[in-house]
C-alpha cells in the first residue's frame, strides 16, 4: 500500500496530484462528476463557453503564477478588467472613484455618504464580529447601505448582521474608502508597493475558460505519476488506529471500489466528509459539522445577438428589483468564448439555498426569469435573446455566519487525530479562498508528503503565506521545491 488517495478534482486536489507528479510520488484523485475544475470548470453550450462565476488568474504568489504558465503557457491570454456596479439604474465605476460616485448620486447625496463616513471613523463599532459592523467602519453607513448591503444579502441569503466579519476582511482586506480614493488619484497600491488585489486592472485567463487550464492539468497528471478518476462519489472514509486507511467510492453504475492509500488529501466539503467517516465521529464533532452551511448557485446562461452589450467583464447587481447578484459578459473575459463575434453570451448568477423554490424551476422559467431582470434593469431586450440554458452548482459557496469559526475549530481538533489526513481547498477548509489559495494549499499539501512541514491552515490569513516552525518566525513565499531521486519514499 503507498501514494495518496485525493478527493476532488478542483484546483486545489489537482495541484495537488500535479506537484506529487512532479516530485514523484503516486496519487489517484476522485473526481464525483466526469468533468474536472471544481467550480472553476468551463461549460459548453451550443459552441458558446462560459465560467462559473468568472475566474481571474491574478496571484500575489510567484509560485502559483508560474504554475499557471507552465500548464498553459501561450494559452493564457492578459486581459484588462473592468466591473461596474448596477444601482437604481446608474453604473458606477468598481473600485469608487470620487468624481464618478458624486455625479452618480448627486451632491447632496454624496455629501450625505462623506458625513457618514466622518461618522464612522470618529465613533466606530468596537466589536467588528459581523460583515455589517466591519464594512460601515471602512465605508460609513450610508455606503455600506448603497454598495454592499443588497448585493451581499443577495449572495449570502441572510442579514449582514449574522454574516461574520471574517468574509468582509478576506474578500476586501486593504480596501476602504480612504484606499479607494487614493487609487483614483495614486494607483492601487498598499503598504510598501503592494498590490490590493481588489483593485487590479487587469489580469490573465485562459484562452477558453478557466477549464482549459484544469483539463490540462488533469492531462499531465495522468502522464506522470498520477491517475484522475471520474465518476466516483465518496461514500465513506475508513480509519483505525488514528489513521485514514482507505476511501469507499461509488460510480453512476452503482458500483464500489475501495481505494486504500498510505496518506489522504480531501477538498470535499467538511460537513459532507465528516458524514463520510467510518467509525462515525463523536456526536458533538458530526453536531459541528452539519451546522455547517453552503451557498448554493446557478447560473442563467442568454445567447444575446448583439455584438456588444456592455464593456464590463462583469456587472454587480445591487438594484433590489433584480434578483440576479452578478452578470458576466464571456465575451469580454475572451473572445475565444463566443463562436459568433456579431453575438454575445451573458451569464446571470443567482444565488440559492437548494431549498428555494428557485432551484428547482424548469430552465425554461429561469431563463425567462433572466429575461425579465435584464429588461428590469435595461440591459437587454426579449427580443434579443435567442437561447439560453442553466447551469446549478451546489455547495459552491462555505457560509460565514456567526459561530462557524467555534464549529470548525471543534473539527479541527478531532481531525488532527488522523494526522496522514490533510484538508485543502475552499469547502476542504470551509473558508472563502481564491483559486491561488486553493491552489497553494494543494502545494503545501503535497510537500509535506515530502518531508515539508508546512501549515496549510495558514494561507489567506494574511497577504504573506508562512511556513510553520521557522524558528526566526520570517514569513516564506514558497519557491519550488526540488526532491532529489534518492530522498524520494512513500508519502508519510
């Protein structure tokens, strides 16, 4: 028995298996769907691609980005950025900029949001512990109400009040009003040149989506020392004498495979694997883990004939009329995506709870839904729309709320008693990674198998990623890491 058994073929389970390839060691990766790429997969429809909520290859850690160029290389195209956000009918410019938010709320208006933003930094909320109490101390309240309340109730489904304020300092750590107005007359830069991710103009992407790079590296994988297998859902996890000893699959067939290994790297959601685990774990550790909740998504996609609709990649919905949050244009992430170029292909994201009567709505009425929110909003005409499908992923997004962060430490602590178990990835983690923090925590994953001791917990902590147990306690931007043939074992 040797290699690794990893669960999901995301970005951060196939970094993984593509860095263990690469310092040679076994993997196999168990993928439930027979598409690869996680949420960061490609869908085709009549020719016509598009992303699941829009992926930008953009990372503040060399390593990750020279990943992405040695996988694709001439396929990855820099593309510029623009976003805007949709309120009451006027576009204003994303990040804020003065003279663009004074004209497209009017002076007094404008004045209003200053009064409060003065407000704000003379009497802040002491204790930050939900989204609301941190955005109003950066922004004032009165932006907070225009510019983030409406969106971010319509991803997360609840008050920002029960949102916690982690998501706000991960999503938009560096940014606040003062920075914004900065960049309008300076350039988006931070403390000592850094770049504030939310504010970049520009970035790469694959030359067809954002599965093109992870079909590829699913390719090399398989060439090297691993294998991706598709098709198979976990069912259990068997573990003894405080380690992980196999993994139980089952394929659309209903036929089960066990697949035994010495280590086990898991970037399925945390709530599901804990259900997975054969023993069961303790009651209070499964009460834990089924508190835990998921955002689930779709995407409404408009085949539009029109050859531009409007310049932005992407468009954040806070008009309360429309119930999409975000519309993507593919054809200005690249123009590879649209087969026609007198044509244009918009994705309308709405967020759900499977739940919601929403959900399970034909595509039919889901695309006339889309249809009616971009006539709402003066995007498009019906009469443009020529076809159009839908696409539904579940448990695309970890919910943040209040309490989450007591539960998981729970977990966490009666997972370290499976120490040849390591968790990755944004539902592996439970915590709202970038696809580069995904794939990093892959990376760390990996070379600990090969004798690193790096902490995979501690990427998007801060904008630095550290190793553990430096004694100097410097923090490490990971280079790439060469394992000499004769070091080269099984994985611990």
């Amino acid at each position: 028995m040797k290699g690794t058994v990893i669960i999901g073929a995301g970005p951060a389970g196939l970094t993984a298996a593509y860095e263990l390839s690469k310092l040679g060691f076994e993997s196999t990766v168990l993928e439930a769907d027979e598409q690869v790429g996680g949420l960061s997969r490609t869908v085709s429809y009549q020719g016509y691609r598009f992303d699941i909520g829009g992926h930008r290859f953009f990372s503040k850690v060399p390593l990750i980005n020279e990943l992405w160029q040695e996988i694709l290389g001439e396929e990855f195209l820099l593309r510029p950025r623009l976003s805007r956000i949709l309120y009451r009918k006027h576009f204003f410019d994303y990040p804020l900029r003065p003279m663009n938010a004074l004209l497209g709320l009017g002076p007094l208006e404008a004045a209003l949001c200053v009064l409060s933003y003065a407000k704000a930094r003379l009497r802040p909320a002491k204790d930050e512990r939900s989204f609301e109490d941190w955005v109003s101390n950066r922004f004032g309240r009165r932006l907070f109400n225009i510019f983030f309340k409406t969106y971010t109730e319509k991803v997360w489904g609840m008050p920002c009040a029960e949102l916690s304020a982690d998501w706000a300092a991960q999503r938009i750590k560096n940014l606040s009003l003062l920075s914004a107005l900065k960049n309008a007359f300076f350039g988006a830069r931070g403390k000592e040149g850094e770049v504030i991710t939310t504010l970049i103009e520009q970035f790469h992407y694959p030359r067809f989506g954002p599965g093109m790079m992870w079909d590829r590296c699913a390719e090399l994988v398989g060439r090297g020392s691993g294998r991706v297998v598709r098709g198979v859902e976990v069912e259990k996890i068997r573990h003894r004498g405080g380690r992980v000893t196999s993994v139980v699959g089952r394929t659309a067939a209903g036929e089960r495979t066990e697949f035994a290994a010495e280590s086990f790297i898991s970037t399925m959601p945390i709530r599901e694997l804990l259900k997975a685990f054969d023993p069961a774990p303790p009651a209070e550790v499964l009460r834990a883990a089924n508190a835990l909740r998921y955002r689930d998504y779709l995407t409404v996609v408009l085949i539009v004939k029109r050859e531009s609709v409007f310049a932005d990649n992407w468009i954040y919905i806070h008009s309360p009329e429309a119930k999409m949050g975000r519309v993507q244009n593919y054809k200005n992430w690249s123009p590879y995506m649209v087969p026609d170029p007198s044509k244009s292909s918009l994705g309308l994201e709405y967020f759900l709870w499977e739940r919601d009567e929403e959900w399970s709505w034909p595509d039919e009425r889901l695309i006339e839904l889309g249809k009616a929110d971009c006539t709402r909003i003066g995007l498009v005409e019906p009469r443009e729309v020529e076809d159009g499908t839908v696409v539904r992923m579940r448990k695309a997004y970890p919910v943040y709320d209040q309490g989450y962060q007591e539960r998981l430490a729970l977990i966490r602590r009666w997972l370290e008693g499976l120490p040849n178990l390591q968790l990755v990835g944004r539902n592996g983690q439970h915590r709202y990674n970038n696809q580069d923090h995904s794939m990093l925590t892959g990376v760390y994953a990996a070379r600990n198998l090969a004798g690193a001791s790096y902490d995979v917990w501690s990427v998007n902590v801060e904008a630095e990623y550290h190793e553990e147990g430096t004694a100097s306690g410097d923090r490490l931007v990971p280079t790439r890491l060469e394992v000499k043939p004769k070091d080269r074992g099984e994985a611990a």
